[in-house]
C-alpha cells in the first residue's frame, strides 16, 4: 500500500507560471495526478492519497489555487487551460503515461484531458465529477458578455480579511458544499495567506467570475466518448451531479464506466467516508492493471 509517512511539498515551472504540487507515495510507483475541487487544492486529497495502493499520488494545486501562480493580468480562467497546464507539468515530471484522479472541478478537468490525449492516460478515477455545465450553442453571446464584464469589474473587489485561520475553518466549513471542521482545516492551512490585517484566501478572486465559454452537450459529450482509460466514477449520494439534468437524463451514456454512488457529500474523499472511497478505487485499480 502507499502509506506515506509524510507529504513531499515541490514545485515546478510551466510556461513562466509556478505550480506547486504534493506526493504520497514511493518514487518507484506509477504515478497518479491528483486534480482538486474549484477554490480547494492539493491538500483535499491528503486523506485519500495514503490509502490508494501501488501508485505515487502527486497532487496538483491547479493555477490561482492553494500556493501555484496566477494567470497573468487579464488572462481569463478556463478550464481547458488547465488541461494543457497539467500535460505541462506531466512532461517536466517526464510522465509519457500517467494515471488521473479527480474531483468535481478538478474531475471535469481530468475527463478532458484523457479525451483529449487517451493514449497517454492509464486510469481514469473520478470523485461527484465527469463533464462541465454545459449550454446550447445561442447562449454563447450572453455568456461572453457576462465574463467580459466580469473580468472589467474584477478590480474592484476586495477579499474577506480573516482575523485568525480558525475564523476561516469556520467560514469554509458553511460554503456552498459544507466540510466538517478537520477537512475545513485542511483546505484553509494550504490556501491561506498573511495579509494587512490579518489572513486571506491565496486563490484569485478572477476564479469566481463567469466563464468566458461554455461547451455544449454534444461537445462535453465527445470529450467523454474519446476516453479510453479505464475509468471508475463515484458519485455522492448528497453531491452535485445526481441532481443535474444532463447527469440523469444521460446516465445510459457512461455504461462503459465503473459507476458507483456512496454515501456522503460533494467531499466525501475529505470526510469520513474516504475509507468507502479508497476501497472502490482500489478494488477497481486491482482489476484494471496495465
């Protein structure tokens, strides 16, 4: 089993951006790219990592997240820049193959990427994430102007000041996917920051506005045909996408995937659930070995 002892923090420098990233596990195992949440990072798989078998987990703290760079001034976040980031990063840690976890955004991010370059993808591991919001084609003008908008109102906008790190556990602990106060804390003691006053958030507040596109469903749908890799996808019985129209009207779609559904929430890899979590990945890695 993995069973690291403790988390290897290091970075690596892609296209003039530094990203920041978490291994569990010994140099001699296959490698697996762990891709966070929006506004998580690395750390959320600190508790998942230790328990998956025969695999390095290298977690990534994705740009504008945790301790990794920001896009540059003006520069949108879109979530197919993540792919090339990540593919990036595979190639200077000199991974011609390599094998993909994710979660909910982090999740979307890993199902394009093995759409996009299948043959360089060995497993695919999914946790309440597997295509993005999606639109139809004639929304594509007002979605633009609104992340246009967005982006020229950014500016302006100030972050919350913390005046201690335990105001923030309490804070992450009421967001819009509630966590209890020990998966808060990890999340909160990676992404925090010391500012004037007190503590901040380190992610950009550019990561909350509007995207600038949205792919339609017959484009996400594509992503997910051309995936090839083994893939295992757990859904949260209190998570996001069994209450998604496009998930339930479209679940026939993923028959070829491994598809369980747990116990717990949108983070449930964070919670107590995790063992449940580990058990089905491992059980269906030990089934799947290339």
């Amino acid at each position: 089993m993995s069973h690291c002892v403790q988390f290897e923090d290091f970075e690596v420098e892609v296209d003039s951006m530094r990203f920041a990233l978490r291994a569990c596990g010994g140099s001699d195992k296959p490698v697996l790219l762990a891709l966070h949440g929006w506004l998580d990072n690395a750390a959320s798989f600190d508790r998942l990592a230790p328990l998956l078998e025969g695999f390095r987990v290298v977690s990534i703290d994705l740009a504008g997240h945790g301790k990794s760079s920001h896009r540059p001034a003006g520069v949108a976040y879109n979530i197919w820049d993540n792919v090339s980031d990540v593919i990036a990063i595979a190639d200077q840690l000199s991974l011609p193959r390599f094998s993909l976890l994710g979660h909910s955004m982090g999740g979307i991010t890993t199902t394009l990427i093995a759409g996009t370059f299948p043959d360089r993808i060995d497993h695919l591991l999914l946790i309440d994430g597997i295509w993005p919001m999606v639109t139809v084609s004639s929304d594509a003008p007002r979605q633009l102007a609104k992340a246009i908008l967005g982006m020229q109102q950014v500016a302006e906008k100030r972050k919350t000041v913390y005046t201690s790190p335990a105001q923030a556990v309490e804070a992450r602990m009421k967001g819009m996917n509630p966590l209890s106060r020990d998966a808060a804390a990890a999340i909160v003691e990676r992404g925090l920051e010391t500012v004037e006053g007190g503590y901040s958030w380190s992610s950009d507040l550019r990561l909350r506005l509007p995207s600038m596109m949205r792919l339609t469903w017959n484009q996400a749908k594509a992503f997910v045909a051309n995936v090839t890799a083994p893939t295992c996808l757990i859904l949260a019985e209190g998570g996001i996408y069994l209450q998604r129209k496009t998930f339930v009207d479209n679940g026939e779609f993923l028959q070829r995937f491994n598809l369980q559904t747990l116990a717990g929430g949108h983070h449930l890899h964070m919670e107590t659930e995790v063992q449940g979590v580990a058990r089905v990945f491992n059980d269906f890695l030990s089934g799947h070995q290339t």
